[in-house]
C-alpha cells in the first residue's frame, strides 16, 4: 500500500502549489542537535509551520473558522486517496518530514483516540515504513474538532531508537503477549506498550488509558508515536499536563514559539522563528518540556498503577 503514498506525494508535489511550494521550502531548513548524555534532542528552524504552531486553539476560535480538514473546505488540488470507510489520506501540506501525510475522518468528529485505536494499529501495520501520530485535542493538535492521525517516513524520530537504550528504558511488565515499560531520565514522560496481537494491543492501550484519564470525564492529555515492526505494534504513550508552556504567551524577547506535538516529544523541535532556533538550549528546553509533561508527583502514581494491574 506504501506505493500509493509514493505517488500520491509525486502528484501533488506536481498539481498542488502550495504543497509543491512548502515541500520546496523543506528542503532548506536548518536543524541542530542537543546532546543530553544518553539522548539527544534536534531542533528544525521551518518557518512553514507558523501557521501550525501559532494556531489559536481557544473554543471561540475554533467554533469561528472553518475546518481545513474538511474535504468542501480544503483547495480544489488537494487530492486525497480512500483508506477504509471511516478515514481518507492527504499530504501534509505543511511538512515537517519530507513525507508527511494527514489522515482525516470523513466526518467532522472530535479528536479521540480511545474509540479510534483500532484505526491507528491497521494503519501501522498497513504502512509498515511509516510511523503513525497522534496528538490529543489539548496536546498538539492544531485542528481539535476533527479526528485525524499523521503519517511520517519512519527514522526520523528519535524516541524510534531511544525506547531501546538500555540506560533510559525500565522495564514494567513483560509477559508472552506483551510488555510495558517507561522512560527515565528522558525529559519527557513515556509509556512504552510492546505487543505482536491488535486484539491485545488494543486492550492494553485501553487499560493504559483509563489509569491515565483516572476520574477524569474527558480525554487525558497525550501524545502518540506508532509504528508497526518485525511483526510487532510499538505505541509509545507521552502524558501531558498542559498544552503551551507561558513562555508562548509572552511578548518580546521572552517569548518562544513553543507548541509541542508528536514531533516534539519524539525528539524533534519544531521551532518557526530563527530567534527561538538560535535562543534553543539545553536549560531552555528542558524548562519548557517541564511546564507541559506530567509531573514527578503524578508520573510515579501512574507508574505504581501500571506494576499493580
């Protein structure tokens, strides 16, 4: 099926101009590194994403625009290609992979993903080479009223070698059907769910899930990174506890454009102004992802709960 996203990407880099334009763009972004001892984090200077990470995600902004995810109100060159019944796949025409895709519903539904797993492990399993994302209303998503996932070229995101180091990764729980472990020392918060059967990896999820919305009545705030490998699901899980840091809404020199998605929290900083990609360090990073990941407090409470179920 991977074919098809071939050439769906080499049409519309033809017949779209905008995408045609911003996939030009790409090829002159900046990037650097930032080596914190046993992982590093990049940093991408790509002013086409302003529009994503500057978006306004407050309700009466939301409720006021039109969803650009809707088929009636995307350009009449965005092209798309059926997946299943529920979902169809455009290119990103704001890329931050040189293959990025968008996978919509076709009906304007909220962002869940509980009721949508499913979707997301067929989709990893049917593009093997990619990885899958997904970021929660309130965690990444520039357009929260509308369920989708994104696809991007895998081996492109650290956190798809990191969960394997074995001085970051503690081990939870394994067993013949699958295995749960978490990151330390990682900056970020992350819950790995290994498993070789959708059914369980399905029911896993779920519980994983449900310890993490404990009484809430709504989605818990996360992000997710997917991909399907030697036969196995990998799904890591980044709990959130807010979705801008303040340093968003400050104006002048203190202000940094920092709005983290799945590329983010998997390694990849995705920063739209020059003077937030040069302002980038260690220190700096760290106390951004520190405002907008669980804290220690509730991340040791989850923790205990997964070695109890």
């Amino acid at each position: 099926m991977e074919n098809i996203l071939h050439e769906l990407r080499e049409s519309q880099l033809r017949d779209f101009p905008l995408a045609k334009k911003n996939y030009s763009n790409f090829d002159n972004v900046k990037t650097k590194s930032i080596n914190f001892g046993s992982f590093k984090i990049y940093i991408q200077y790509n002013p086409d994403r302003i529009v994503s990470t500057g978006a306004k995600l407050d309700e009466a902004s939301i409720t006021k625009r039109k969803c650009f995810l809707c088929s009636q109100n995307m350009p009449k060159e965005q092209i798309y290609i059926e997946y299943n019944s529920k979902f169809s796949i455009y290119i990103n025409p704001f890329p931050i992979f040189s293959y990025h895709f968008t996978i919509p519903a076709k009906s304007h539904t909220p962002q869940r993903i509980k009721e949508n797993i499913l979707d997301l492990l067929n989709i990893c399993k049917d593009f093997s080479g990619y990885s899958c994302f997904y970021n929660g209303p309130k965690s990444g998503a520039s357009i929260p009223d509308h369920m989708h996932f994104q696809l991007v070229n895998k081996g492109t995101l650290q956190i798809e070698e990191d969960y394997k180091n074995p001085e970051l990764s503690f081990n939870l729980c394994t067993n013949k059907n699958y295995s749960i472990s978490v990151l330390n020392n990682y900056i970020r918060k992350v819950i790995i769910l290994k498993s070789k059967n959708i059914d369980n990896t399905s029911e896993q999820f779920r519980i994983i899930y449900n310890i993490l919305q404990g009484n809430l009545e709504i989605e818990p705030m996360m992000n997710i990174i997917a991909w399907f490998d030697k036969n196995t699901w990998i799904i890591t899980i980044f709990p959130r506890k807010a979705q801008r840091p303040k340093e968003f809404f400050m104006d002048g020199k203190e202000k940094i454009m920092f709005s983290p998605g799945c590329a983010d929290v998997g390694g990849l900083v995705v920063a739209p102004r020059m003077e937030d990609y040069n302002k980038y360090n260690k220190d700096i990073i760290h106390h951004l992802f520190e405002q907008v990941v669980l804290d220690d407090k509730n991340w040791s409470s989850i923790i205990k709960k997964l070695q109890n179920h």
